[in-house]
C-alpha cells in the first residue's frame, strides 16, 4: 500500500530527542528520512544511557526508526558539496543545532534558497526571538520557561516538571505538522518556506487553559475548581493545582488496594455531575444524592476533600483494575495509574502497533513506541533505526558519485 508521504525526501539534520521525533513521525508516514551525521560520532543519544556496551542505546534506536544514516563532514569544503547535493535533491532539511550553527556551517537561508528555492527549512529551537533566542535549551529548560512546571505540583511544594517530553517530543510534533503545512503550500505557490518550532511556545500551547486561568484568576480573584479553594490562598499567578482535574467535573487520585507497597496502585476518580447518584451507589453513600449539602456541584465543591475522602475508603478494597471494571459499568470516568511495566505489557496496545517489538542486528529485540497516529490509507510499518553511516554508499550513488568518487571522498574524511 501507498504511503502519505511517498516521494517526500527529507535532509534530517536533527539530534537528541525533539527534531528526531519529528523527522521520525515523517519517516512512518512514508517520507525517505536520510539522516545526516558527523563521520565517527554520530547523534550524541547513540551512546547516551547505553544499557548495552558499545550498542546503540534505546534513547537513539526509539527516535530514529525508518531512516538512512548518512555520515558527512559538514564542515569540510568537500562534505559541504556532499551537503548542497543532498540539499538539491530533498524537499525539507529538518534540524535542531543550537542558534546560529547551520548559519555558521554556511547554509544560511538564502544559501539554502539559491541551492533549492522549494526546499523547506524546519527548525527546532529553544526560544523564539526575544532575549533567550540564543540559548540552547533542553526538555525541562522548556517545560520551566514555557510555563509548566510553575503550575504542576501541589501548592506546598516546589515547581515540578512532567515525565512526558512535552518540551522535545511535543515540539517535534509541532515542527512536524508546520513542515506538511509548508508542503501542502508550496503545491500552490512551488516555493519553499521557514518553520520555526520554539520549544518554550510548544510547552506554552499545551498550557493554554493555564494562561485562560491566569486571566480569570486576575478578574475574581478564586477559581472554584482548584485545590485551594475555598480555603486556601490564592496569589497572583495560577498556582499549583495538584492532581485537580479543572472544568465542572472535579477529579483526583485516590488510593486502590495494595497502595501500601504498589507505588502504582491508584486511580484517577472523576466526580462528574450527570452520575452523581451512581456515585453515591456505588460507596454506599445514597443520601449524598439527595443531601442539598452534595446533590449539586456547586454544593459539593467546599466538600472536595471530604468527598474523596470517602470515595477513596471504597477504592482502597478494591484494585486499582476491580475499580475501573465497576466504575466502567455505570460509565464513571476513571483511569488506572498504570506503570511503564503495565504499558509495556498491554496486549491491546500491542495489537494497534502503539507498542512494537523491533529487531536490531546488534541489539536484537526491544520495545518501542510505535506511530501514535494512525491513517487508515498509510499504515505504519516500524522498521529499526539505522547504524551510523549504514547508508552513506547508498545515498551517495543515488547523488550521482561514482565508488571510485565516494572511496575519495572517504578517504579525505568528508564522509
Ligand atoms: N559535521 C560537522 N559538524 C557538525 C555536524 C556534521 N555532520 N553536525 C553538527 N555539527 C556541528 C555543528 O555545526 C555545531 O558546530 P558549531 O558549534 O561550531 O557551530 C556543533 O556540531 C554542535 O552543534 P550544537 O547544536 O551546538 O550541539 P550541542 O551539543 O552543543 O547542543 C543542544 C545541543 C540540543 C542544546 C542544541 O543543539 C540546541 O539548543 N538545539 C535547539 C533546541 C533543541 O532542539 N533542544 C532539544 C534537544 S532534545
């Protein structure tokens, strides 16, 4: 079956986690993802949190699947012609270097346009214009600059940050729907275009509802769905809500049976309005439904931690997956905590290919993550990440070079 993206080539240039992750999506929707690399090195990740002795990690073999690697020295003079030519064949370079080292290689953007007028260059960088634009910034330098970490956490504790990678891998899903945005124009205008993905305006669009809170907190002062009301402070900015779900449909996470030495033992309970009564069932606490202290939502929000409270009592006899069975059958939202152990376990998950077992010549098998987003005209085929340069010999004869050229050019250490 065709792909989405057959015919799509793109010059990926990125490293560490949040341009692989876009160029990696690009790659599984069908696009010919020719990675380039620094001869004898590689992305820094290959050998980063190695688990294997000198193997290519998990970090680098997770964000690479379905590429080429091509190793090329950029910076010398016959490694840059390598460049231009892989330049004039692709349709989008993709990289995620620090501020201004592309510029400093010598493939600004006018250079690039001269080379490619069509080509699309799509760019990860930490900040936006403005007095941060220079610094180079990873995962949890985004997630604290782009406002989440000051509001996740409880009120009595310190800023936290996520363990989902919503500064990398949320940027790379950014960056990868501005570059398809930038394809689908240029079949109208044949020109190319810059995509810039800042890591601190991905975090900040996922923390949208933060900044409407903000704003509502500086109208009224409270916000009734938080924590700290009615009896906690509320200051100048939004504070930490805690495990709060927010809207009208207050949320927590309460204890399940084996809490006590399952740190993963707990779900997640949503109070929500139209099965109330259900709730109030389900603990034994049928008076809460009629009570006008809990029968309406606004009664029960100054009763929040009492409620759960007693919720909790009943979820702490059953496990977590007990819990969810009965709760599902009188469709009260919930959701088990589930561990990394759990996921990597999940049949289901298994079947929708969300989680894939790759082989790996040097590796052998591991789990990955497979395509989250699913089409049902290009389906998704995993294929294991690319050794460094195992494809260098390749490209380079799809570039034209004859092997007494490419053995050359090996040996004056351009690729
Ligand atoms: N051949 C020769 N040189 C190469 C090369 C190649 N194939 N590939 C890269 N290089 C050079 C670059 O030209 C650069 O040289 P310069 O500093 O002399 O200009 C150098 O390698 C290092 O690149 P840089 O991006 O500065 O790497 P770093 O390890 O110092 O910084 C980051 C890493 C991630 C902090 C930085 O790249 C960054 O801020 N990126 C943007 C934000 C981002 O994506 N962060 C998230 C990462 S998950």
């Amino acid at each position: 079956m065709s792909k989405a993206l057959d015919g799509v080539r793109i010059l990926d240039f990125t490293h560490v986690q949040s341009g692989p992750t876009c160029t990696q999506l690009l790659a599984w929707f069908g696009a010919d993802v020719i990675k380039v690399e620094r001869a004898g090195a590689g992305d820094i990740t290959r050998e980063q949190l190695r688990d294997i002795p000198d193997v290519d990690s998990l970090y680098f073999t997770m964000l690479n699947h379905n590429k080429r690697s091509v190793t090329i020295d950029t910076k010398n003079p016959e490694g840059k012609q390598v460049l231009e030519a892989l330049i004039q064949k692709c349709d989008v370079l993709v990289e995620n270097f620090a501020p201004g080292a592309l510029d400093r290689m010598g493939f600004t953007w006018e250079r690039i346009q001269e080379l490619n007028p069509r080509m699309v260059v799509a760019s990860v960088k930490g900040f936006g214009p403005g007095p941060y634009e220079d610094c180079k910034v990873y995962e949890n330098v985004a997630q604290c600059a782009g406002g989440a970490a000051s509001t996740t956490g409880f009120d009595d504790g310190p800023p936290v940050v996520t363990g989902a990678q919503i500064g990398d891998s949320g940027t790379g899903l950014h960056l990868a729907l501005g570059i398809v945005t930038a394809l689908y124009q240029r079949t109208h205008t044949g020109r190319g275009q810059r995509v810039l993905a800042a890591m601190q305006d991905g975090v900040l669009n996922l923390c949208r509802v933060k900044l409407r809170d903000q704003q509502r907190l500086e109208r009224t002062g409270t916000m009734k769905e938080y924590p700290q009301y009615p009896n906690g402070q509320f200051g100048e900015a939004v504070p930490r809500a805690g495990n709060a779900s927010g809207g009208g449909q207050p949320g927590w996470i309460l204890k399940c049976k084996g809490w006590e030495t399952d740190p993963n033992a707990y779900i997640y309970f949503i109070t929500q309005a139209p099965v109330w009564a259900k709730i109030c069932n389900v603990i034994g606490k049928e008076e809460w439904a009629t009570d006008p202290d809990y029968a309406t939502p606004a009664a029960r929000l100054p009763h929040l931690k009492d409620i759960f409270a007693e919720i909790e009592r009943w979820t702490m006899t059953k496990t977590k997956f007990e819990a969810m069975q009965i709760l599902n059958r009188y469709d009260i939202p919930c959701g088990p905590i589930l561990s990394m152990k759990e996921i990597a376990e999940e049949p289901s998950l298994r079947k929708t290919g969300t989680i894939v077992e790759v082989d790996h010549p040097t590796r052998g098998k591991y789990l990955t993550v497979g395509n989250p987003i699913k089409l049902s005209d290009s389906p998704t085929e995993v294929t294991r990440s690319p050794l460094l340069g195992e494809h260098t010999d390749e490209v380079m004869a799809e570039l034209g070079y004859s092997p007494e050229q490419i053995s050359a050019l090996r040996t004056a250490g351009a690729i």
